[in-house]
C-alpha cells in the first residue's frame, strides 16, 4: 500500500530542509539521520495508513520549546495515540516512554504493533460504569463494616467478662465481710451481756459494802425443808405478834370486843396450822438424820 500523501509531504519536506538547512524554524534533526526517518513515516504511512504526520511545536519539561515531528493516529485497537520524534531520533526512542527502543533495529512500524498488542491486553481506557462492581464493592465495605463493629463487640464482651470476674470477687469479699461482722456483732453481745452481769454484780457487792442491803437478802435456807420450816416460824411469830398487838388495842379501847374475837380465832387457826407444819418438817427430818432434829432451820449466808 502507497503511503498517504499526507504523509509523503511531510517527509520530502524533512529532507528538503536538510538540503536547504535555512529557514525560520529549521527542523532540529541530524542530517544523517533524516533520511532514515522519512523512511520510518512512509514505512507507518505503508503499513498504518490511518496515521498522519505534520510539524507542530512541543514544549519539554525543562521549558525549551522546539518544532518537532507529531504523529497520531489510531492503532489497530481503535485506540488514538500520539508520538513525538525528539530531536536525537531515532537514536533515542520517540515520546512517551519506551524502555526497549534499540538503535538502528526499533522503527515506528514495531512500536505501533507494540502498543496495539499491550493496549489489547491492558486497555488504558476507564472501565465502564459496572452496577455489579458497585454491588460488589458496598458488600465488601459492608463486611469491613461488619468485621470491624465484631471486633469491637468481641473486645467489650472481653471487658464485660473480666468487669463481671472482678464484680464477683468483690461481692465475695463483701459476703465475707459481712458474716466477719456479724461474728463480731454476737461476739460483742455477749461481751455486753457479760458486761451488764458484772456491772450488776459490782453494784450489788457495793451495796453490801455500804450497808444499803436488805435483811432477807443476807441469809437463805440451805435446802428446801429448811425454807418451808423457815417460812412456817416466821408465819407462826407473825401471827403471834398480830395477837399480842390485837391485846394492846383492846386494852386501849382501840377495837370492840367482838371484832377482837373473831380476828384473834381466825390468827389462832392459821397459827395452829403453821406450828403443825413445822412439826411434821422436824419428824421428816428425825427420821432422815436420827439425834439431829431441830426446830430450827438451817439457814446459809448469801
């Protein structure tokens, strides 16, 4: 296939200005090399008539400005690209980057099929708009999501756990607390009650050493014969002293005559019983412990 026209003119001008070597924006190429890179743009013209060449100005990333070779055109992946020849072309590989560009072999031809079968496999176009991608990625977000509030969860269920241990060394050490008090509190009742005998004891020993005691307090009967002998005398001296008291009163006119009789029998009866059974306490004691009766009872200190 003949190369484009186009393309034709702009390398028969490449070589013109090598003969030429003036004008006013001489192209910056060696000579030597010129005739090689018509041969590289009729060659992609040939094999890539889609591709056009033309001379526009470029710009380098250190400022300086020239008039370079621009070819654009798409490659068989319907993919646009542009290339720049540089000034040391083809020494050097043209722009953008090209890592495998080897001096005399490379040419523009390979570089193309190059790109076309890179670009085939790593397209260098935005994906489309997928719903499914989308989908796909919120699930994965949501499961991130998910994963990191599980974890959290687990961690304060771990705290909760060793809060909840420690609660219940606390509760069982108040427990223990407790029952060590409450063992305390019946230990100092007692000792209270201890306390308040002695103190009543200490009153009473005091009373006694002061004199402020009671008669009947001092002595007691020893045993319980002794006791009902004891109260059968003492109610048999009462009654006595009631009817010598009942004489008096009646010598002094205090109480009629008939009033002095009937109190006298009633106090001779009760007497008769009480001397009766304070008989019969002194024969149960003669025949429990022959020769030592006694009318007396035995009587102890308290």
């Amino acid at each position: 296939m003949a190369p484009s026209p186009e393309m034709a003119a702009v390398a028969d001008q490449l070589v013109d200005a090598a003969r030429m070597q003036f004008g006013p924006s001489p192209l910056p190429y060696a000579d030597a090399a010129r005739w090689m890179i018509r041969h590289h743009l009729l060659s992609l013209s040939d094999i890539f008539p889609a591709f056009r060449a033309a001379l526009s100005p470029f710009v380098h990333n250190d400022g300086r400005s020239a008039v370079l070779l621009h070819v654009h055109g798409p490659i068989p992946t319907y993919i646009p690209i542009s290339v720049w020849l540089v000034e040391a072309y083809p020494y050097v590989p043209p722009y953008h980057y090209n890592l495998s560009w080897t001096f005399p072999s490379s040419n523009l031809v390979d570089l193309v099929r190059d790109l076309s079968v890179l670009f085939a496999v790593h397209p260098p176009l935005v994906a489309s708009y997928d719903l499914k991608d989308d989908v796909v990625a919120k699930i994965l977000r949501d499961l991130d999501a998910g994963k990191a509030d599980t974890e959290r969860l687990l961690t304060t269920q771990t705290e909760m756990r060793r809060r909840h241990e420690v609660l219940e060394c606390l509760i069982k050490q108040m427990i223990g607390e407790v029952e060590e008090a409450e063992e305390q509190l019946q230990t100092a009742a007692t000792n209270v009650d201890v306390m308040e005998s002695w103190v009543r004891e200490s009153r009473r020993k005091n009373d006694v050493l002061n004199g402020e005691v009671d008669a009947d307090d001092v002595f007691g009967a020893c045993d319980e014969p002794s006791q009902r002998l004891m109260e059968s005398t003492a109610a048999d001296m009462a009654a006595e002293d009631a009817m010598y008291a009942l004489d008096c009163a009646l010598r002094e006119r205090r109480v009629p005559v008939d009033g002095y009789l009937r109190s006298v029998r009633e106090l001779a009866r009760e007497q008769f019983f009480f001397r009766f059974a304070s008989r019969r306490v002194c024969e149960a004691r003669e025949v429990e412990r022959p020769g030592v009766g006694s009318a007396r009872p035995a009587v102890v200190a308290k």
